[in-house]
C-alpha cells in the first residue's frame, strides 16, 4: 500500500531528480521525520570514507538506496515502512556499496510517498 505525500506544484520543479527509498525502523521513528523531517542518524557507516568513484569522501548524512529492497532490512519486518524521495542528483554521494546513496543537506531530499506493506524479506537479508 502507498500513500502519496501532497507537494503541490512543487512536483513539476523535481522534474530529473532521481528516486531513492529510506527505510523507517518503527511508527516512533516515522512520527519524528514527520514532525521534523530526516535528519542524519547515528548510524554513518561510510561517513569519511571514500565514495564510489573514489575521489570524493562521503558525508554525514541521510541514507538511502535505489533499491527499495535493501530498505526493508532497515525497517520493520512485520510491518515495513519506507519513505520514497525525490532527490537532487548533484547531492548523492554514493558509497562504495553502489546502492547506498548519502544525502549530506536535508533541502536536497522531497518525501513523496510512504509505501507500507508486508513485503516479503529478500533471502540475502
């Protein structure tokens, strides 16, 4: 199940920003992105390291993935949720996992959607 976010005629500005998913680990946790937004959590675990590429170094941030399947491992397996975002593409910074992204400033990320549903877990989880 999703439900669309209301960002109205905003939408058509996002127009080439490329598509990311965040899993949410619990409702706690999806009350205080909806009460103040992503914020970076603890967890940086690429945070200093070289990126993908290999010239540029990962900041703190907001993670995310292309792959909306290595969001559920970040989430509640009973009852998964995930945020979909549109994000701005010159902001990604890709970890040397390719299908991690970090988003460093939160003005670079737009929720768009919130995808709940028992997905099944994927065996490499």
């Amino acid at each position: 199940m999703a439900y669309g976010i209301n960002i109205g005629d905003k939408a058509k500005l996002f127009g080439e920003w490329a598509v990311g998913f965040h899993g949410v680990r619990n409702q706690a946790a999806f009350v205080n992105i909806l009460s103040v937004g992503l914020r970076p959590g603890p967890g940086q675990a690429f945070a200093s390291q070289k990126d993908y590429s290999g010239e540029l170094i990962v900041p703190t941030g907001v993670y995310f993935s292309p792959d909306i399947r290595v969001c559920l491992g970040y989430s509640n397996a009973a009852n998964p949720l995930i945020l979909q975002c549109l994000i701005n593409p010159s902001a990604i910074r890709t970890t040397t996992q390719k299908n991690y992204w970090v988003v460093e400033k939160t003005e670079d990320i737009v929720p768009y959607r919130i995808i709940s549903h028992p997905f099944e877990q994927p065996e490499h989880y």
